[in-house]
C-alpha cells in the first residue's frame, strides 16, 4: 500500500489516498478502535463498520457542541477504551473534529485517525490537526491543534453525497485556488461541477491536489502564526455569516470571499473581484447577500483572527496570491459599513 507521511512539528501523519476503508484494519488493529460517525454515513454504508466497534451520533453542525463530547467520552468508558485506544473519525467536518477533539482529551490524549466521507472533510476539514467544538454561535471556540495519525482516502463515501455538499467542498477548492493556485483556478474556470462529479479519475486528482496545498501550508505554519492564516480566506465574514443566517459552510464562504475581494481591491489594488464572484456562481455558490452589517460585525469581532483591536485579515494581491493584512477594527467596521 503505498503511503505518504507528512511531517509537523511535533508528530506525523500517514496518509493513504485513495485507498478504501477495507484497507483500515491494516493501519489499527479492530480490536482497539473505535468508529465514530453519524447516522447519515452509518445508513449509507452500513456494511463498511462491520465488525468495527462504532459510536454513531446524530448529524448537523448543532451537535459539534460539549454535549456531545461528554456523550462519546460516557460511551468510550463504558467501552472500557483506554490509552491504547485509537479514535477513528469516519465522515464529514463535523465528524473529524469532534473526533480529534475527543481523542486529544480523553485520557489526556489518545491516538486518532480520519477517514473523511465529504468533499469538505477530504480537501480541507481532515487536514490541518485543528479539533474543536462550538459554543454558542463562536465556531470551534473550543479546541487544540493535534495532528491525525493517520488520513485514508476511500472515494466511494463521495457516492452518497448529496449536492450542497458538493458545492461546499468547492467552495473551499475555490478558496485554495484564490489564495495558493491561479493554474487550479483557471482548470475550474474550464470545468463544471458536474463535469468532475462523473468523472472519477478528475475528482480524484482535484482532491489529491486541494489536500496536498492544505498539508503544506500547516506544515510551514502549524500554529497559525503566519502562512496558514491564508486559509481563512473568506472566513471572517464567512464564519459570522453562518452563525447569524441559514446558510452553508460553503455558502457562507463564498459570500466572505467576494466580501474579501472588495476589501482587497480597496487596500491590495485587487481587480479580479468579478472573475472570482463567476467562478463561485459557476459552482453554484452565492457570490453577494444582503445582512445587516453591525449584527456581523459584533460577531466578526469575537474571531479568534482578532488581536486586541487589530484583526488579521486576508486578501488577495491577484488570484494565486494572497496575503495576510492587520487591519484595525475601527477601519473594518467601516469598510464593512460601507460595502
Ligand atoms: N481540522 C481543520 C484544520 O485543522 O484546519
């Protein structure tokens, strides 16, 4: 089986592309680990998880709570799992961070893996070591930074997946082409959703590409003190966006993103906007909204990007290049009011 192992600072994780979840019994031993998903995977694939011992929780972004936490932590003592035990995180972003969240405080510490089921969770939420949980309407307010031991890849989870989360998925590969890649962005300029829906190998190659941009970026910035906070491209006003309205992880996102390009093209001289406001539309993502600015703002304000009252923000100087920007609050509240 052919594997990559990425080092961090502190640990490695091995990661096994395109692979299948049948091949996970070589990587953990059955007898010490132990699934967890939600009910929309277990339903779809219940005969992947025989003979896995498995925790199955409700699904939706609400359960990413402590609550939860403390159900799985009452579930692993029962199981009698002890610091030998491996976590297995098997589905979507909701998934994988309680997973590692769990795993990374159950005992002080146990050892985890993810075999992420959405576009989402194999381009962006599995990678990265951040495992957390929400409070509130602050997204993972709660949390550590721990490295998986291991990621598996079984593309077949893709065939249950429905449509938004499709669209979510590429709003975060859209993302990764705004900040780190003008070659991706415009292969996506040329192709549609459905056009690397049906095609097997396309989708593969994209998700290999969206993972290995992300991989690179947290291992020269684990801790978020430089490169890595360009992945929060969009998710400033994004992330406030998503507490405050019904909207999509990726709908969210996308509407930060043009916000972004607009604060760009104000203080990077940024003059791409449109091109990157077709490109989400193309890939069914909303471009603008309507919300009342001082709502988000109050919102936007608790990020974990703020410092004091300056806030790292991120813009693109050109499509494939962004940057970090600190900007104060004062600024942003007016630049936001004004949008
Ligand atoms: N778990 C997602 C990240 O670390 O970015």
């Amino acid at each position: 089986m052919k594997k990559i192992t990425f080092r961090f600072s502190g640990s490695s994780t091995d990661f096994y592309p395109a692979y299948g979840i049948s091949h996970l019994k070589e990587i953990t031993d059955p007898l010490t680990t132990v699934l967890i998903t939600d009910e929309h995977v277990y339903n779809a694939h219940t005969q992947r998880f025989k003979n896995w011992n498995t925790i199955v929780l409700k699904p939706g972004e609400e359960y990413k709570v402590q609550a939860t936490a403390d159900a799985i932590i009452e579930q692993l003592a029962e199981m009698e799992a002890d610091r030998k035990t491996t976590l297995v995180g098997v589905g979507g972003g909701v998934i994988t961070d309680i997973t590692g969240y769990v795993a990374s405080i159950y005992m002080r510490g146990i050892r985890f893996g993810f075999i992420p089921t959405s576009l989402l969770g194999l381009v962006d939420a599995s990678i990265g070591g951040k495992n957390g949980i929400d409070v509130g309407v602050y997204k993972n307010m709660i949390g550590t930074i721990r490295q998986p031991s291991f990621i598996l890849h079984d593309m077949v989870f893709l065939n249950s997946l429905p449509q938004p989360e499709w669209e979510n998925g590429f709003a975060e590969i859209i993302k990764h082409a705004c900040i780190k890649d003008a070659a991706l962005f415009a292969e996506l300029e040329n192709k549609t959703l459905k056009q690397y829906r049906s095609r097997q190998k396309s989708i593969c190659e994209l998700v290999q590409r969206n993972a290995l941009i992300k991989i690179k970026v947290v291992q020269k910035d684990e801790f978020e003190k430089g490169e890595r906070r360009l992945l929060n491209f969009g998710h400033t006003i994004g992330h406030a966006l998503e507490t405050q309205y019904e909207l999509s992880h990726g709908q969210a996102i996308s509407i930060g993103m043009t916000y972004a390009c607009h604060i760009s093209r104000q203080l990077c001289r940024f003059k791409q906007t449109e091109r990157v406001a077709a490109l989400l539309q193309q890939y069914n993502l909303p471009a603008y909204a309507s919300f009342d600015r001082q709502k988000v703002f109050d919102v936007l304000k608790m990020d974990k990007k703020r410092e004091k009252k300056e806030m790292n923000y991120v813009l693109l100087e050109s499509i494939g290049k962004g940057v970090v920007k600190s900007i104060s609050l004062d600024q942003l509240g007016k630049i936001i009011g004004d949008l």
